[in-house]
C-alpha cells in the first residue's frame, strides 16, 4: 500500500465537501482532512452519524467542521443549488470536493432487477453527483488548485454479473470524470481522477459479502495516505486519471502538458 508522510498542516485553509462523510471511508476521510488542518463540510444522510462525527472533529480541531444532513435519494436539482450557495456564505471558494456517498442496490441479474432500486442507485450514485458537482463549479473554480475525487469501484470499470445499478452507476461516474477532466484540463485549474478504494471493512463492503470476515479487509485508515496525496500539490499533475488506491504509484502519471 502507497504511504506518503503527509505534514500535519498540509490542508490548513482549504475548505473540502465531502460526501458519505457519516460512516465508512467517507467519515475517515473528514476526521483526517480535519486532523491536516481543513474546513470540513460533511454530508451524510444520518444526522445522529453525522454528529458524532462532528463531536469527534470538534474535539480536534474546533470550529472548522459544518454538518448538513441530505437524503440524495429525493433531492431535486434546487436543493443542490441551495446547498452550495449556503456554502457559499461561509466559504470564499472550494479546494476539495470528495464524491463519495453511494449505495449498493441488489445484486440480482438485469433480468429481474427492481426498476425503483435501480432508479434510487442511479440517483443516489449517479444525480447526485452531477448535480452537486454542477453546483459547485463556480466555487470549485475560484480555489488556486482545487481537486474534485469521484469515488468509483472495481466494477465501474469492469462488468460484473449481478452488480446491477450499482456497477453501471460506477461506469457512468467514470465517464463524467472523464468528460470534465478534458473540458478542464486546460481552461481551469481545477484536478480531476476518479478513486477505486477496493475492498475496505465499512458498512457496504459487509452488505455485499456477508459471508466474508471483515477483519480480513483492509481499514478505511489505511487508504489515507492515498487521498492526502491526491489533494497534495505533489499531485497537481495526476489529472484525468482512473486510479486503483491499493496500486497507486504516483510515479505512473507524467506531468500535464508533455
Ligand atoms: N467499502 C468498499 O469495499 C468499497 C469498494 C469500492 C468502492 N467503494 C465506494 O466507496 C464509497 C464509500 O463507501 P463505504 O464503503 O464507505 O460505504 P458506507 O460505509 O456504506 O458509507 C456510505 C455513505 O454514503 C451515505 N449515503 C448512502 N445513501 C445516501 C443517500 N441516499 N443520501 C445521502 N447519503 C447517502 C451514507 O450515509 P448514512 O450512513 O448516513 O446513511 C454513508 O455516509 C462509495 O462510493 C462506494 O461505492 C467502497
């Protein structure tokens, strides 16, 4: 696994939205920005969760964390928008934007796949995304040196039977990744790559292997140093990029522009 010594102010000042911030790697990512020095804005759907996520960073770094419960599920276009410019009251733009917040949907063939969970997968894994990142370009654009993750999967990258929804989702967020890296690769200074955690003992990982001994899996902790170095300056030229986190060798991508 990648380590990277990451200093302890390396995000002192940026302010980072993440999404799925209230259990799993999400949850990890905001205690450990916020323990690097950033402004957290966390999105959860649980607000009990979310709040003890918030005690846990306050206890830390006090006053640099703001909680706001959504349910992507049933949130249209405007709640986005809503969202952001609150945002936008409390910050001066975004450095960070962590799209991380999914759901599994069931793992049945096409054939009988429910159409309303594959409707809330796409929404939830998919809607969600592109409309919060829509909203939040004009932010997202006045940071010096933003970074935008898109958090995808083995199986958006390569079909599996019975992943469903939650495959496809992961393809079309690949796809977006794509289709703005190259509209922003030279009008912007905004990073863009997608993230494969890989296997990781969190809520969803044990939803889809029951059978399986979590322990066995590595923890959300142990991808940090991952993330940290994607947001880092060292990683201002990895742009574009469909990166697996248990292979990442930031020696594979060349700078931008040769
Ligand atoms: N764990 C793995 O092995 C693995 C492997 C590959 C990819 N991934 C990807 O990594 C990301 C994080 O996964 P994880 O394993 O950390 O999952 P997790 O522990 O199940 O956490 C999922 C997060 O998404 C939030 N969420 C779910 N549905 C939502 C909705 N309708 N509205 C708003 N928020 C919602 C959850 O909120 P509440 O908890 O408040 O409901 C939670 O904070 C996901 O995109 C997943 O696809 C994970």
């Amino acid at each position: 696994m990648f380590d990277f010594d990451a200093p302890a102010n390396l995000l002192e000042n940026k302010s980072i939205l993440i999404t799925g911030a209230s259990d799993g790697i999400g949850k990890c990512c905001a205690t450990t920005f916020a323990k690097h020095g950033a402004n957290v804005v966390l999105l959860g759907r649980s607000l009990e969760k979310l709040e003890s996520v918030y005690d846990e960073i306050e206890a830390i770094n006090p006053g640099k964390v703001i909680i706001q419960p959504v349910n992507f599920s049933s949130m249209h276009e405007t709640d986005y928008q809503g969202l952001v410019k609150s945002l936008a009251e409390n910050f001066d733009c975004l450095d960070g934007l962590i799209l991380n917040a999914g759901m599994l949907g069931l793992r049945v063939p096409i054939e009988f796949y429910p159409s309303d969970i594959w409707q809330e997968t796409i929404n939830v894994n998919v809607n969600s995304v592109f409309h919060l990142l829509k909203a939040s370009l004009p932010l997202l654009k006045l940071s010096k040196d933003a970074r935008v993750l898109f958090i995808s999967s083995g199986v958006g990258r390569k079909g599996r039977a019975h992943w469903g929804a939650y495959a496809v989702s992961k393809f079309a967020i690949e796809g977006l990744m794509q289709t703005l890296a190259d509209e922003l690769e030279k009008t912007s200074a905004i990073r863009i790559n997608s993230l494969n955690p890989g296997a990781t003992k969190t809520t969803m990982r044990q939803a889809a292997y029951p059978a399986e001994d979590p322990d066995a899996q590595p923890t959300p902790k142990s991808l940090m140093p991952v993330y940290l170095y994607l947001l880092s300056k060292q990683a201002k030229s990895i742009h574009g990029q469909a990166i697996d986190a248990k292979e990442f060798d930031p020696d594979k991508y060349l700078p931008l522009s040769q």
